[in-house]
C-alpha cells in the first residue's frame, strides 16, 4: 500500500512537472523566435566592421562609440528627453483619463454605449486619414474659427518654430491612443464578479470608494501590463512624427524612435550604415530591460492588491 502510494505521489508531481515545462515551452519559444530569432543578425551586426568596397567583414567594439561620435550631445539630450517626456504624459494623463472613462462605462451610466464608440472611433480609421485631418484642423480650420468667432490670431500649432508642435503631437497620439485603453480598461472591468461590488457597497465602498478600494485593486493585473510594456516604447515609440512630418521632423521633436527609423531608411543597401545603428538599439535594450525589471517590480510591490 506504501509503495502504491509512492507511486502515487511521484506521477502527481511527474504530472506537475511536465504542465509546468509545457506552460514554460510556448513563452520561451516566443522568446527565442520573436526576440533572438528575428534580431540574432542585427546583435551580431553591433560588433562587425563591414566594408562595402572589398566586401570583408571584421570583429569591433568600436560601434559603440561611433554613434555617439554622429551624435551631437545636444541631439541626443533631446531625443531622450523627448521620449521619456512623451512616456511620462501618456503615464500621467492618458492612463488616469482612461481608467476614469472606463469606469464611467462599466458603471453603465448615461451615454456610456454611445461614448465607448466615440472613443474607440479613432482606433479603427486609418493613421494616415486621421493625421492628414488633425493636421488640416490644427493649421487651418482651428485658427480660423478662432479668427472668426474671437478675432484672435493662431499660429499654426505643428510648426516647430511656433513651440507647441510636441504638445500638438503629444495631444494626437493621446486622444488616438485613448479609445484601445479605454476598451481593455472596461473590458477588465466588466468582468468582475458583481457578488464583490454588492458586498463592498453593503460595506461603505460606493462612489469613488468603490473605484478606488475595488474596482482599481481588481483590474490592475490589466493596468499593470499597460505600465510594464509602456517602458519599452520609451525606446521605439515615434509618436506618429513620420506621419506628420515625414523625413523632415525637427531636431527639437525627434525620439529615439523616429531617430532610428529615420537612420534606417537613410542607411537602404549601404550595409556599412547598419551595425552602429545596431549597437545603439542594443544600449537602449541594456537600459529598457532592467528599467522594465524594475518598474514590475515595483508594481507587484507596492501596487493595490486583490485582497
């Protein structure tokens, strides 16, 4: 009977062994494919020397210091600040708004059907139709209805010259972005167990009690997946600058982004161009994942629990 048990026992944990190995597979095979599989040329790329004339091909550390060298400190100031800075707005306004609105939907207030699609109406127009309106609107349609109305005079709000083409551009790709986050926000949301509302409300959570003691500690497993990958488009996000200003985005609003876009479509079949710009993409991901890594870390912290 003991040995029968044993045996028992060791095909149970047998069992859990192999549902966590099977779990384990699929992450690290989209790992190793999406990730390492698809830049395994560009890492290596980062310690050649390719020379275009004699067609040979040489080991360096010396791309790590020849971006820096095609870089002005100014430019690189810039682009830095520019991408944490338009992190940091989506952080701080974008994400609180859309936590407030899909709370707004959830609760199935007045409108709320009819304003979730508003809201998601952007999501689903093409980029290029919307940029080609919102540019239209902001350099023409805007400054003349005010002239009209208040006799005021506006400049055109995308001109660089003018200092507010970030803000514009920042306005854009919020109020775009806002619809995909208001859906996954109240989508979480409708999912909560109504028993847990009905208890906390018998209890004293309603109102803004209630968002903030239930509704916000049981949808933030969502909220914290928006947190987690926002810190990774610090590095790639270009704010839609290509699409407002093509190739010609002022050094005043670039973002690591749009920099290495850019870099790339200037570099086409001159190989040569190619590993500096890959050993900077491997400096921002030395720096995008221990700030991920910490930025988790910190969520599952000091974040609202569940309980």
């Amino acid at each position: 009977m003991k040995t029968q048990n044993t045996a028992r026992a060791l095909n149970g944990k047998q069992k859990d062994l192999l549902f966590y190995i099977g779990m384990m597979v699929w992450p690290v095979l989209q790992f190793g494919v999406c990730y390492v599989g698809v830049n395994f040329n560009s890492l290596l790329m980062a310690f050649q020397d390719i020379d275009m004339a004699s067609g040979t091909v040489s080991w360096t550390f010396a791309n790590f210091g020849r971006i820096f060298s095609e870089l002005s400190v100014s430019n690189f100031l810039v682009m830095t600040g520019n991408s944490f800075l338009s992190w940091a707005l989506t952080l701080v306004i974008s994400i609180p708004l859309g936590l407030l609105f899909s709370y707004y939907i959830y609760k199935k207030l007045p409108g709320a059907t009819a304003f979730r699609a508003i809201l998601f109406l952007p999501s689903i127009v093409s980029a290029i139709v919307m940029v080609t309106i919102f540019r239209y609107f902001t350099s023409a349609a805007l400054p003349e209805m005010l002239a009209d109305l208040f006799g005021a005079s506006v400049p055109d709000l995308l001109d660089p010259a003018n200092g507010s083409a970030f803000g514009t551009v920042m306005f854009y790709n919020i109020w775009v972005g806002f619809g995909t986050s208001v859906l996954m926000y109240s989508n979480g949301m409708a999912g909560i167990d109504p028993e847990v509302i009905d208890a906390g409300n018998l209890d004293g959570a309603v109102g803004i009690r209630e968002f903030w003691h239930l509704t916000l500690p049981l949808v933030f497993p969502t909220l914290s997946v928006f947190l987690v990958t926002g810190v990774a488009s610090i590095f790639i996000n270009q704010i839609n600058l290509y699409s407002f200003y093509g190739g010609q985005a002022h050094e005043s609003l670039q973002t690591f982004g749009y920099y290495l876009y850019m870099a790339t479509r200037r570099a086409g079949e001159d190989y040569a161009a190619y590993p500096p710009l890959s050993a900077f993409g491997l400096l921002l991901t030395a720096v995008a994942v221990p700030l991920t890594l910490v930025i988790r870390w910190l969520l599952e912290k000091f974040g609202p629990s569940e309980d």
